[in-house]
C-alpha cells in the first residue's frame, strides 16, 4: 500500500467505534452503583483484598479492542464492587465519614453528563451562575460579611490551600512586598501561628507554598483542645523578644472544629489578637462551620466566624454531599481575586465578566483553570430537600453525638476525653491505653462498627465521630451495647 492509500483506508474506519450508546451504558452500569448504596449499611468498612483479588486487578493488559459491556459490567461485579468498603454505611463513625443524600448523589451524577468548565464564565453562563448562588447562600446561612466570595475546590486542603495563598498576597502588599512579584525572598521569617489540633493540610498547604516548617508555629491548645487568644498573643510575644526584627508574624489560623475532638477555639479572641497585630485570620470550618446554622448551644460557641478574612467549608463532611465539594472563601472577594487573577492572551476572548455582580469567572478565585462544575449538587440537594431538613440532620449528630457521649461518661470502666457537642466523642478505657486499643481492634474486627483511634494529650483514644446522616439513638445504643459486651469480655480475662 502506497502512503495515499493508508491514509485513505485510515480515514475510512469511523474515529471511535462505538460498541453502545449512552442510554445503554446508563441502563447496564448504573444498577452496579444503585445495588451498591441500597445495600450500603451491610457494607463494612474493613475490606482485605485477597492475594488473588489483586493479582487479578494488577494483571489486566490495556485493552487494545473493545470489550463488550457485558464483560466490563462482569469484572466490575466480580472483583471491583464486591471488595469496596463503605465509608456511607451509618456505623462508618472513623475519621470524618461521608454520608450524602441521595439528592445529592444523584444530581452530582448530572455534572460530568453535563460537563461544564466553571472557570470561565462564557464557557459556563448558567453553570457559573449556579455555583456562584451556593457560594452565596452558603455566606447567608453562615451570616458571613455580604462581600465574601470564593469557589469550589476538591475539598478541605485544596481550599485552605487557596485561603492561605490570599490571605499571603494580601498580607505582603499590607506589609509594602508584592509576594506575587518578589516569592518569600524576605529579610524576614513570616510566621503563621496555629492551634497544636490543627489539621495537617494546613501544614501541608504552608509546605507547598514554599514557607517551610519555620514559618509555622504551633501554639498549645488549652486542656479541653481550643486555642485561646491568650495563648497565642503569648506565643507572637515570646518571638518577637526572641527573634526580635528577623520575623514576620502574618497570619493566624482558627478552628471551628478540629478533626481530632470537634474542638473551636476561641474565634473572637483570635480576632482580637490578629487586630492587634494586624495577621491575617484564617479559619479552617472544613467539617464543624456548618453546625453554626443550627439552633444549638454549640451554634453559639461559634461566634466570631463571621468575622473571619478566611474561611474553608467542605460540603462533603457535615454537609451530606458526595465528594468533592470544598469551598475557599475571603470575605472581601476582591482579595481572593487579587490573588489568582492572571491574563494569557489565549483567554483574552473569555475575560468579560457578565454585568451581574455575581457572576464572576471562577479561575480568578482559585488555581484551577478547568474543572467540572461541583455546586450544582448542591443546589439540587438544597432545592429538593430545603435547607431546614439539613440543619435538622446536623441536630440530630449533635445530640446523638451528645448521647453517646453520657453513655460513655456514665459507665465506669470508660473515661470521657472530650465532648461531643461538635459531633466527634473520645473516650479510653480506665485500663490504660493497651486495653483501649484492645477493646477498638475487637470492634473493628467484629466488623458492625467502624471507630478509628487518634491522640489527645499524650494518649491513645478511642474516637466516634457522629456525622452520618442516616444513623439514630439506636444506632448509638447499639454501639454502645457492642462495646460493653468487648469490655466485659477483657474485664474478665
Ligand atoms: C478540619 C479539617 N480540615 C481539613 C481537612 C482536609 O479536607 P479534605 O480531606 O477534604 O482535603 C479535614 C479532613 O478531614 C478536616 O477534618
């Protein structure tokens, strides 16, 4: 065959040779994933795969010809869905559980149907719209300052991540350094100070932004895990008479609600002490912000959220929505975009924003340029069930979280570590910590529950972190049940 002739023969066959349509591919693949979450409360979270199971996922050659669906729908129900865990099932109550509303889940199936690119407003008219409604009403319910704005990320680290960075840019320029101009190269250190219970994505984001672990300075968190003012002012006092003009302090970063107890710090006294001081302020209310917008003492205890410069929420936790749906705000939107906004002459075309002062182009409030549209799942969620429905979920963790957590402190043999009004109860066996961790591996293995450990004032605990949305009282009894009779069982050997 000459070369005229490949190529005519080439561009005879058709660019893809498709073997099904959508709707078929909907109607075979979807049953897998709707089987799957009807049974998701028989589905344990601990899962070992097999040598074989493996062998069998690591062996499968790139498929050079199509398979039929059939034979994919097969390896899928055979080695694929059969050895995945459940972090939905209600008795997930390890690390921070995921459990969406079928709203949610369901609508977020829309998005890469739709495939919409939020990072330009002319590339997504209505789907920027949409996001950018969340965003908003995520601002009234948590009564934050009407300027604030941000956009979706994949989650809690992507959005403290893009926080800091604007809360850095913002701080340099304050300070006459134009950080997106000169890097760090500073005859100063900069500082960012932050509670012993913060969560390692912060440090990770400091890391990544190229700061380095001498700009972070753990403050310790009083003996119920909040930070105080006090503590902190002590903390930028101490350095400032240590290492006098060589540091930079510029940020301070909040808690509403630590992963490893539900703890808030002292929001209002962190203001103070970033007014005084002019820091930047930075809460990270990934999972806990959200339990503002209840009727419940804890409510309360989160005042001085709104005055935050910072602000990271992560729908996927106490939100019940599927993965990924962070959220980074600054309340002055125009910090954020500072921040972020970059020409390239191949976007000159899709610079316009539109007239309404919403509806922005969301690259210029984060690092993504494309990315697929996440808050339309929450705007069906919010839409089909309405907002009071959610705060009613939100109560309801509370209070069974506070229920657990009087069970715990009214049996002997447990020890109550920290509270559950935020949600999250810590507890530890009188024994000490082997027994603890006994009395854990027991329940992990039984295979009903699922709790995980962490460590709090130097010990060992055993943590429940009560935020499905489908558990109840009883799902708390049956726990607690569980755990009397292991307790039983090592008090007796
Ligand atoms: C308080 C807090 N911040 C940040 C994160 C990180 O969020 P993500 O895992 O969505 O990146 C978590 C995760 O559990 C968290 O609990």
């Amino acid at each position: 065959m000459d070369n005229e002739e490949i190529i005519a023969k080439f561009f005879q066959t058709p660019p893809l040779k498709y073997n099904t349509n959508p709707e078929e591919l909907i109607d075979k693949l979807l049953p897998i994933a709707l089987k799957y979450q009807k049974n998701v409360d028989k589905i344990p979270f601990y899962r070992k795969l097999t040598g074989e199971y493996i062998q069998k996922i690591f062996d499968l050659p790139i498929p050079n010809d199509p398979q039929s669906i059939e034979e994919v729908v097969a390896f899928l129900n055979t080695y694929i869905i059969p050895n995945l865990p459940s972090t939905t099932n209600q008795r997930f109550l390890a690390y921070i559980p995921s459990d969406p509303a079928p709203e949610a889940m369901v609508g977020a199936m829309l998005t890469p149907l739709l495939n919409q690119m939020v990072g330009s407003v002319q590339a997504s008219v209505s789907g920027t719209a949409i996001e950018a409604l969340v965003i908003q009403w995520f601002v009234q319910l948590l009564n934050l300052p009407k300027n604030t704005f941000g956009s979706f990320t994949t989650g809690g680290s992507g959005a403290i991540l893009t926080c800091i960075y604007a809360g850095l840019v913002h701080q340099g320029k304050l300070h006459g350094f134009d950080i997106k101009e000169e890097g760090y190269f500073h005859p100063k250190r900069f500082l960012i100070y932050l509670s012993d219970q913060t969560h390692n994505s912060v440090e990770k984001a400091i890391l990544m932004l190229g700061l380095g672990r001498k700009s972070i300075r753990y403050v310790k968190s009083s003996v119920n895990f909040e930070l105080t003012g006090n503590a902190v002012r002590t903390a930028i006092q101490e350095d400032q008479d240590k290492f006098g003009d060589s540091v930079l302090p510029l940020m301070i970063i909040g808690n509403a609600g630590t992963t490893n107890s539900g703890a808030i710090d002292f929001l209002d006294e962190l203001r103070e002490v970033a007014d005084e001081y002019q820091l930047w302020f930075h809460v990270d209310g990934a999972y806990g912000a959200f339990a503002k917008i209840t009727n419940t003492p804890v409510s309360r205890r989160l005042v001085g959220l709104e005055k935050v410069d910072s602000l990271t929420l992560d729908a996927h936790k106490w939100f019940y929505v599927p993965f990924e749906a962070g959220v980074a705000l600054t309340t002055n939107h125009k910090i954020m975009s500072n921040a972020f906004e970059l020409s390239a002459e191949y976007l000159i075309d899709s610079e316009l924003e539109n007239d309404y002062p919403l509806q922005r182009n969301f690259r210029s409030y984060g690092f993504p340029l494309t990315r697929e549209l996440r808050g339309l799942k929450i705007w069906i969620m919010l839409s089909l069930l309405g907002v009071q429905q959610i705060k009613n979920a939100i109560t309801r963790n509370i209070l069974q979280a506070n229920y657990f957590q009087n069970l715990i402190d009214n049996n002997s043999q447990f020890e109550l570590i920290s509270r559950g009004d935020l949600g999250i109860v810590c507890f530890v066996h009188k024994d000490g910590e082997y027994t603890t961790i006994k009395i854990l591996e027991k329940l992990q293995k039984q295979n009903n529950f699922y709790l995980s450990t962490t460590v709090l004032a130097g010990k060992t605990v055993i943590r429940a972190c009560i935020l499905n949305l489908r558990s109840d009282l009883s799902t708390m009894d049956e726990l607690y049940n569980e755990l009397i009779v292991i307790e039983q069982e090592f008090s007796l050997t």
